[in-house]
C-alpha cells in the first residue's frame, strides 16, 4: 500500500454542538476475584530502565493545537499554564517541543540549533525555563534524514539524526532534555532497519548517562505501520501503535491511515494491552480532549479510554484558553489514578459491538476499572456483568463511579444509561461496605 497524503500540520473539523450528558448508574455488581494478582511478566522492560516511565508518562506537546507554528514565547506559556491550571499539580509533567523547532541548517560542526527567530534564545534556555517550572523538557528529531514536516515540504531542510545519532543526543542531554519523541517520518525501510535505526538512538541517549524518556513512531509515512505490528518493548519506553490521531470519535477506517478517530485507534490498540507494562508503553498517540472536533461527551470518553489502555496522557489543547470543562476532565484524579496505576496492565476489550464497546482492567491491590461506552449515534442501556468480564463472583461489591464520585454497594449488573458517544466508568472493589 503506498503512503497517505502526510500534512505535518492535520486539519482539524470543527466539532459538533456540546450535548447534555445525562447519566444514570441503574444497578451495580461488579466482580473481583478475590486472589492476589500475578505480577506482570513475560515483556522484557526498554532497555534504557524503566524507572522514568514507570507509569505512562504525562504532560503537554505543541503539536495537535499548534503545528509548526510554534514559538519559545508560546512554549513558555503552555509551561506557565501547565502550573497555573492545576495540570502540573494533577501529574502532567512534562512540556514537549514537537516539529518545527530547529535552525534549518545545522551549523559547521553539524550541531543542531533552535531556530534562530522563533527560538532566539535557544532550546537550552527554554530548557531553563520549563525546568525552573518545576517540568521536564521535551524535543521532537527523527531516525531519517528529514522530520516530518521537512518530508512534506511544509517546513525547510533535512536536519534528521541519520549519522548524527550520539551527536544529538549529547546536544540534547546538554540541552537537559528529559523526553525524545523520535518520529520515523519516510516510506523507506524494512522492519529490520527501522529496528536498527530506533535501537542506534536508544543506545546513543543509554551514552548520555541522562534519564530521557524515550518516545517513538515508527509508523509515520511508512506503509507498513510496525508500531501496531511489532513489539518495541526492547527498544522504547513508548511507541506509536497508530498513525496521526485528529480528533474525531468514529471515522470507521478499515486501515491504520492517516487521521485516525478515538474509536479507530480503541479497536486498534485496545488489542495490544498484552505487549504492555511498567517502563514499556503502547502509545495510541496524544490527547485531543480540548481539541476542537469533539463534544464534551466525547471528550471523556476519549480520555476514560485512554486511561483504560494505560496510554501516555499528553495533552495537547490551547491551555490558556481552556474551559473549565476540559480542565476538569484533563484533570479527574480518579481517571488518572486508573491510567497511572502501579501494576501497569492495560485494560482488556470484553465487548466490541457496533453501539457497544466494554473494558476491564486490573489495577494493583485487587480492584478493577470497567468502562462502558454507548458507540452508537442514540441514547441507549449498555450493561455487563461478572461472566461478561470475565471475572470470577463475588458476593459484593463496592462500585465508585469515576465521573460523577457516586458509590454504591449492589450485586447483579453494572449498567448505565447513556447518551451517545457516552462512557460511564467505574472503580470496583471487591466486598461491599458491610465486609470492609
Ligand atoms: C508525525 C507525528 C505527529 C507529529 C508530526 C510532526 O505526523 O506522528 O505526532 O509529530 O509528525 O510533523
């Protein structure tokens, strides 16, 4: 298959009208078998140390509000509202410079630079500047020899880390980078050198002696996609499953092409939980809650969604300008509490019907996250039960609902009424209040 037509910077529909949401916890009875847990096992964790994504890593990237048309001015202000918004203080840690931010040319010794208008005080500065923010400092390079933005001409020069591998990252670990997002970006390669490539990068950060997390995308311009395809446990803290999400709920694509809707990328790597774990993450791509293209409605659901799949919560909306609506949704300690959980198992897909999708997911010390999302486009019942889950029986249950902090104590079926687009999701510990 050739490549899709590969904008750097996605067009973005403007959403539909917010909807009400009403919602309506008709029974509860959730289940958890009593046992202890296994230990996740089985993956080998990256090879760089798990220890600075030892959760999925949070925070803010340029890229899906802004494009190349970035800034240090405007990086400085997200860094700002981060903090001033509640985000930092709810786990979002990290500011991400993605495309766009480089000198077009690097300079007689090869070094890479900031763009000397738009970054006139450089990217070490900036560095500084997040730092003293209490946040880490995030960049966007490429294994090849043009990012994607250069590749689609939407941006001069080819300044790719293609035999400049341990050259950028000292520049960077200089630079005090914590976080690369290493962005394939061409229809060239086999898996072999895509793997060659990705590990060269990995093992030049390993030199630096500095803790970056490492980020990949293997899948961008490529045909193959081998994000969602082959494992990169061994090579990456996080890499792309899917292509480019934009942000929309259901565009029904067959494929893993280019603009990928919430539901699209829910089919696809809500089936790769498996490869996942502590220090090693699938990443379904950044956040668009906030983003113009979705209701309110389904803005949750995204993020309920994503917490489920234990993906990386990088945020990419106008922070300044956010609603207090969004901020309480991007901001639901409870909903990150499930993303963030220490045992780091994604969730598993228990129903996947045209109007219905159902996900559980174990969380350390015995409880469960369940998630129940109305797909069609009309208000409807969705219901499950233990046997649905998967789940042994138990006689009681207490069941917390993450989104409006309602408990109860029930047997029987965990159902919810639901306006399209709608997820309800629960915490569900074993044993009601009276054996607690
Ligand atoms: C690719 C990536 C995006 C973004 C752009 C930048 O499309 O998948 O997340 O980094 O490149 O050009």
């Amino acid at each position: 298959m050739s490549g899709p037509a590969h904008p750097s910077r996605p067009a973005r529909p403007s959403g539909p009208a917010p909807r009400c949401r009403t919602l309506t916890l008709l029974a509860a009875a959730l289940v958890l078998a009593a046992g202890p847990l296994t230990a996740v096992g089985g993956r080998p964790a990256a090879a760089l140390g798990n220890a600075v994504a030892a959760t999925p890593p949070m925070g803010w990237n340029t890229w899906n509000s802004f494009g190349c048309s970035i800034d240090e001015q405007l990086v400085r202000e997200a860094a700002d509202s981060l903090v001033a918004s509640g985000m930092k203080d709810a786990g979002y840690d990290s500011v991400i410079v993605d495309d766009c931010w480089f000198d077009p040319r690097r300079d007689a010794r090869g070094d890479l630079h900031g763009d000397p208008e738009r970054f006139p005080s450089g990217m070490k500065a900036l560095g500084e500047y997040i730092h003293a923010r209490g946040l880490k400092f995030g960049i966007y390079q490429t294994p090849t020899d043009r990012t994607c933005a250069q590749r689609g001409h939407d941006y001069p020069g080819a300044t790719g880390s293609q035999g400049h591998e341990q050259q950028d990252a000292d520049t960077f670990a200089a630079w005090g980078v914590d976080h690369l997002k290493y962005d394939w970006c061409s229809e060239a390669g086999t898996l072999d050198e895509q793997i060659a490539a990705f590990t060269r990068m990995r093992d030049a950060l390993r030199n630096t002696h500095r803790d970056i997390v490492y980020s990949i995308n293997p899948n961008s311009y490529h045909a193959d996609k081998t994000g969602a395809t082959y494992d990169w446990s061994a090579v990456a803290h996080l890499w792309r499953t899917t292509e480019d999400i934009t942000s929309a709920w259901d565009e029904h694509k067959a494929d893993n092409s280019y603009g990928m809707s919430v539901m699209d990328i829910v089919h696809l790597n809500g089936r790769l939980g498996h490869q996942a774990g502590p220090g090693h993450w699938n990443d379904p791509d950044m956040l668009e809650v906030g983003v113009p293209g979705m209701n309110e409605t389904e803005y949750r659901s995204h993020f309920s969604l994503w917490a489920q799949m234990a993906a990386p919560l990088i945020a990419g909306n106008r922070l300044p300008a956010m609603t207090p609506a969004v901020r309480d949704i991007l901001t639901n300690q409870a909903v990150i509490g499930v993303d963030q959980d220490g045992l780091g198992r994604p969730a598993r897909i228990a129903v996947d019907s045209d109007t219905e999708l159902v996900t559980v997911r174990e969380l350390a010390g015995g409880d469960r996250s369940v998630t129940l999302t109305n797909t069609g486009d009309t208000a409807a019942t969705v219901s499950t039960t233990a046997a649905g889950l998967g789940i042994a029986e138990a006689p009681s249950y207490t069941v917390r609902n993450l989104w409006t902090g309602a408990a109860g104590s029930t047997t029987g079926t965990l159902a919810a009424g639901l306006a399209a687009h709608e997820t309800a999701m629960y915490r569900v510990t074993p044993g009601g209040p009276d054996d607690r």
